[in-house]
C-alpha cells in the first residue's frame, strides 16, 4: 500500500489532495500545525471526514521544530510538500518568520528524505517567484526570476534546496508553481473568498490600484490533477512545472465573475497599489502538459460557480 506524508494537509490544497489519495487506497500521514494566521475552525471543518478513515493519521507538528519531524514514521514513497508561512503581503512583516518557516522548514524535511530514502518529493513553489519578470507568459525555462516580497524569494530557495538535494542524494524533486488556486475551502484572505463574503453581507470590497492587475486563476480540481501526475512522474529526477490555467483575468472582470455566480452587485473601495503585489501574472502550461498530461478542465465561470454553491450555505 503506498504510504505518503503531504505537509499542510488541513488547509485548502492539502484537504482537497487527501481527499484524492485517500479515495485512491493510499495511507496518508497528514501533518499540518493549524497556524492561527486564519481561523482554526476552518482548517478543523476541512478535515473532518478524514479524521475517522482508517488510512488516515494526523500529526500537529510545525516544520520548525525538527525533534517533532524526527518522531515521524518514515516510511513514504512520497513527499508533498505544500504547508508554507503563506501570504505575500505578511510576509513584508515579518520577513524571519517566513524565513524560518518556508526554507528552514522545508531544509528539515529535505534531510528527513534523505535519511528515510524517500524517492519523490513535491514542492509547492509559487507563480511569486516570477516576481516583476515581464516576459509573459512565464516559462520555467526563462531564469530572470524577480520575486518582490520575502514569500516569494523564501519559495525560489525552496527550490534551489531541492536541486542540492536531488543532485546530492538522489531524491527526485518536482516544484509546482501554483498560479492563484481558488475554489471551495479557499482561505479566506484571499481575493475571490475575502471578495465573496463581503459582497454577500452588503459591504464595499477593497480594490488595490485601478482594477487592471491581471491574474492566471485555476480551479482546485485542476491543481490537484496536476500535483497526482507530478507524484506519479519518474522521467528525470528534478523539475520545476508551471501550475496555472494559461489564461489571464483582470481585477475587473473577476470582480463581474463573482457578481453574476452570486447574483451581487460590488460595491468597490478603491485604494493604492500594494508593496510586493505583482502586476499581472501568467502561466506558460506547455511543459506541464508535457511531461504531466496536465490540461486545466474548469473555466473561471464554472470554478466561481461551485465555489459560490460551496460558500453560500455558510455565507
């Protein structure tokens, strides 16, 4: 029976991919520190039909603390590595943290790879690595990376990490640049959720700069496709894939999205640009198609769509 630990495993991307392997016969360890950044309860209710399947175990450990890590089984085919300090803009606040969490954290688990012969691991890396960088769309092969926050330069180390190890120790390791995922169990501060919900309860919604900035939004169900092909991938042993819906979509038109799949007019707060907020961001998938037969599935019309069925009941 396949054995995996996955790293953040009660929150948005984590929940939904234990959802996926559990229901494909793995033995999952899930590992997560339910960090207050948001609500707890949220994290709980992610996790809820996990809790009592019989190939299920969690373990509330923080990647810092590698004594705890140590005290893990050991015994995985595979890695996925997706817990993470999150946000670009706390990050300008408390840049050590981030440090300490994002690269240090993922440093340990990398050694744990090592000394339990873990072959595959999976990182997930950020489209806020590309930073300012204006050859759109982004291409993992075009190295002017220009990351303008401590989130995103914390994610390009991870996967400089990753190719030492690799290089190293044989660990084959795949970074996934994840470009704006959203869908049912989003956090909450994030735009299209944080949006939703003020916009069902009647109140402005915040718009940083003139509604221009641009975005590659992909639907959850279409993340996780790609992270199972990238656990199942075996051709080379270090890769860094592009994660994203090959599309962009202004603040504006996401914005008139969210109005007709919740039947709300937006009212808008318009207030200045945000440090480290990119202008636009833009996925090149041809290698993702490639070398994991990656093909996002859901239009932004239909994601906004089940994730307005999915927050309503609780809006």
């Amino acid at each position: 029976m396949p054995q995996a630990l996955v790293t953040g495993a009660a929150g948005f991307i984590g929940s939904h991919l234990v959802d996926r392997l559990l229901g494909q016969d793995w033995q999952v360890t899930g590992l997560d520190n339910f960090d207050p950044f948001y609500d707890i309860s949220l994290k709980e209710a992610n996790i809820r039909a996990h809790r009592p399947h019989p190939k299920y175990r969690l373990v509330r450990a923080d990647l810092r603390d590698l004594a705890a890590l140590e005290k893990l089984p050991g015994d995985y085919q595979v890695i996925v590595h997706l817990a993470a300090k999150a946000g670009v803009r706390p990050s300008l606040e408390d840049p050590l943290t981030y440090q300490a969490v994002n690269v240090v954290g993922t440093q340990h688990l990398l050694e744990l790879a090592k000394r339990w012969g873990v072959g595959q691991f999976i990182f997930a890396s950020s489209s806020s690595v590309y930073g300012v960088n204006p050859n759109v769309p982004w291409r993992e092969d075009d190295y002017v990376l220009r990351p303008i926050s401590p989130y995103a330069s914390s994610k390009v180390a991870g996967e400089l990490l990753g190719h030492v190890y690799s290089y190293l120790y044989g660990i084959r390791f795949v970074a996934l640049r994840f470009f704006t995922v959203y869908g049912p169990r989003q956090r909450p501060d994030l735009a299209i959720h944080k949006f939703a919900r003020l916009m069902l309860q009647g109140r402005p919604i915040p718009v940083y700069g003139d509604g221009s900035t641009r975005r590659d939004y992909t639907f959850i169900a279409d993340t996780v496709e790609g992270i199972l092909a990238a656990m199942a991938y075996r051709a080379t042993p270090y890769e860094v894939i592009n994660l994203g819906n090959q599309q962009t979509v202004s603040l504006s038109e996401l914005i008139a999205g969210l109005e007709q799949a919740l039947g709300v007019k937006a009212a808008l707060t318009h207030l200045p640009d945000q440090p480290g907020d990119v202008p636009q961001t833009w996925a090149e998938i041809a290698k993702a198609r490639h070398l994991l037969g990656y093909r996002p599935q859901t239009s932004l019309a239909q994601g906004l769509k089940h994730f307005a069925a999915w927050l309503r009941p609780t809006g």
